[in-house]
C-alpha cells in the first residue's frame, strides 16, 4: 500500500473492516480481533496506530512480524492465514496485517467465538455461533475442543471397555499409543489431546461440569397443565450411555404396567413401548442444539409425554421429511457416528418414523411433531386410564 492510501485509509478511521493497534497490546488481544475479521468479513489491523489515529510505529518490525505469525497459527483455532505488508509513515514503520474471510469459519480464541460489530470487535452470541457454523461444512461444533479440560477428564477405563465391544478383541491386545489414536481418529480428543465435546458426553468423568447444558432434567406433573408443580422431579447427568438409562428408569416409575403371561412366563408391558420412549429420547441427545445453554426437558403428564429439545431444526429439515424418514441431516455428526458404534441408532435417519410407527401400532394414537424457533418438542400421548 502506498502513504497516500494509507493515510487515507487511517483518516476514515476504525470501523467494521479496519481496527487500530499499537504494538504493546497483549497477544489475546490481537488473535481476538484476527479471529473477529476471519469470522466475519475479512478486515485489516493496522499495527503501530493508536486509535485516534496517530501513528506511533512499531520498534522491532520484523520481531513484531513474527509475533503475530506465531499468535495467528497458535492462538486462532483452526490457525487463521493472514498476509502482513510494512510501510513508514514520518519515519515511523507500522504494520498492515491483512486478514480474509475464513474459508474454515468459524474460528475461536481460547474456546470462544468473536465477530466484527460496527467498528470493535465481540464476543459472538450462541445464535451467531450457531448460524457461523450452519454457513460452513468445514467444522462441527460437537468436535470443538474444550479448552479448559485434559485427558485427565476422560475415563480411560470406560473408553477401553467401548473398545474391547467395538473392535471385538481383548484390550490388553491395544498398546496405550493406539488408544490415544482411536480418540483422535473418532473426534474425542483433538491432536493436543484435550477432549472435545463428544469426547466429553461418551467417555468425560464428568461431562456437565464442562457442558452444563448436556443433561435432561426429567418433571412428572399431575393434570396436563406445565404451570402445574411437578410432583416428582430428577436432573439426569452423566455420560450419554447414563444420561439414557437414568431417563428410561424415569419413565418406568410413572408408565402403567400390564403384567401379562407369555410362553408361560410372566412379561411386564407398559402403556407407552419403551423402545419408542427411548429412540425418543437418543434423538434429542443426537440433533439438540449444544450451543444453547438449556437442558433437554422431558415433562411426564396424565395424557402425555412431551421431549422437548433445545433448538430449531437443521436447515432443510421438516417435519414432513422426519415423518417420512428421508430426513438425515446431521448437526452433530460426531455425536451421531459414536451413537450408531454403540448400536443406538441407525444410520439411516429413521429414527423419528420408527418411533411414530411404534406408538400407533401399540396404542392407536398418533406422535404429535411441533417445531418452535427455539426448540423441537415430540408429543407422545397417553392412552386414558
């Protein structure tokens, strides 16, 4: 860039494009801005300007140079590619650090997302974190690293166990170099290994530490009023397997049992079936939205079941498509692929038809479908006493 462009440039001042810096602002700072520009629309920073404009230079320009190349690759998650120019202005060098719109959108700075607003940068919310990941393929929130946890928080024992089923051989044949790898190569820990989130909701010694919003808070509720009290109330946590048995457990204590008698022995049949209940269930776990922070609810009335999962549904999914069973569009794929290893889907996206076919042909009644702004909620009804 030329002097006159510069000048120019710097006369317009800070604005959605174009940030200010001097050269003494701390590293996070800087990978933040980057970040915001990469995530946003691409922008420019230029270094050794102070924001009402003057320029004060940078010292050290090629030290400086390096800095920001080491922040753009080590404090950008993916590493952001940022192109850097010098020029001098009244004897004074400044840096011209140019960053694209990210192709790998979206990027973070130590486990959180920023964006451009007007002329600063900020932090972004879980609606625009939400709608930055719907806008790329190239990354799933359900993969992102959880900063703030280690190995340490994994349970190795429960992951080995998963494995001695999965691969059908003896864990004592796997070496603990090729457990690590099988955490990478199924997105549970990245390649510094630090657990990701699926690798927190199967295998985390205790996921909602890290991920309050991953759990189902369970209500049964006398009537069919929710401004009702509930009369019995359950926070289901744990890792996904738990989080499934603690909840069908919930719906055995409340379900109307039929004893009945089959091929001489005594069978107990419930009023709703249980594998519809629990595909119910596998669901929401699987398709919820993980950047609300909002457990999935599941309230237990006199002439219903509702499950209600925390987000809209995925771009191009309908409730038309669902019922029919051609819907299969992942929001969280990583989650999806370890639940078909622990046979508790499909891979087929039917799960939604199958659950629907199974209340009709036990009860005659049908699995009502609603889809909100903000949630998906699955209305399973009760035959009356």
């Amino acid at each position: 860039m030329t002097e006159l462009e510069i000048r120019q440039i710097i006369a317009k001042g800070e604005g959605y494009h174009l940030e200010f810096k001097r050269e003494d602002e701390n590293n996070d700072d800087f990978a933040k801005t980057i970040v915001s520009f990469a995530n946003t629309d691409g922008g420019k920073i230029l270094a050794g300007v102070a924001d009402d404009g003057t320029i004060i230079g940078i010292n050290d320009v090629d030290k400086f140079m390096l800095r920001i190349d080491d922040l753009a690759l080590n404090l950008c998650k993916p590493p952001v590619t940022i192109l850097q120019e010098t020029a001098a202005i009244n004897d004074k060098n400044i840096v011209i650090i140019n960053i694209p719109k990210g192709i790998q959108r979206p990027y973070q700075c130590k486990g959180k997302f920023y964006i451009r607003s007007s002329n600063r940068c900020r932090e972004a919310t879980r609606e625009e974190i939400l709608r930055l990941f719907q806008s790329s393929e190239s990354i799933y929130y359900d993969e992102l690293s959880i900063t703030n946890a280690n190995l340490e928080n994994i349970d190795l024992e429960l992951f080995k166990s998963f494995l001695k089923d999965y691969l059908s051989q003896s864990i004592t044949e796997i070496n603990e170099q090729e457990v690590l790898s099988y955490l990478k190569n199924l997105h549970l820990v990245d390649k510094d290994l630090v657990p990701t989130i699926t690798g927190l909701l199967f295998f985390g010694k205790n996921p909602q530490y890290f991920l309050k919003e991953a759990r189902i808070v369970c209500a049964y509720i006398e009537g069919d009023d929710i401004a009702t009290a509930p009369l019995d109330k359950k926070d289901v946590n744990g890792v996904i397997s738990q989080i499934i048995g603690d909840t069908e457990r919930f719906f055995k204590i409340y379900l109307r049992e039929e004893h009945v008698i089959k091929d001489f022995e005594p069978e107990t049949k419930f009023e709703i079936p249980i594998p519809a209940l629990r595909e119910a269930v596998v669901n929401a776990l699987a398709h919820r939205d993980y950047t609300i922070s909002a457990p999935i609810r599941i309230l237990i009335f006199t002439d219903k079941i509702e499950i209600h999962s925390p987000g809209r549904l995925p771009n191009t999914v309908t409730i038309e498509s669902m019922k029919a069973g051609g819907s299969h569009v992942l929001r969280n794929p990583h989650i999806y692929n370890m639940l078909t290893k622990f046979q508790m889907v499909t891979d087929l996206g039917s799960g939604v038809r199958r659950m629907i076919k199974l209340v009709k042909d036990y009860i005659g009644l049908d699995v009502e479908l609603i889809a909100n702004d903000n949630e998906f909620v699955v209305k399973i009804p009760r035959k009356k006493k």
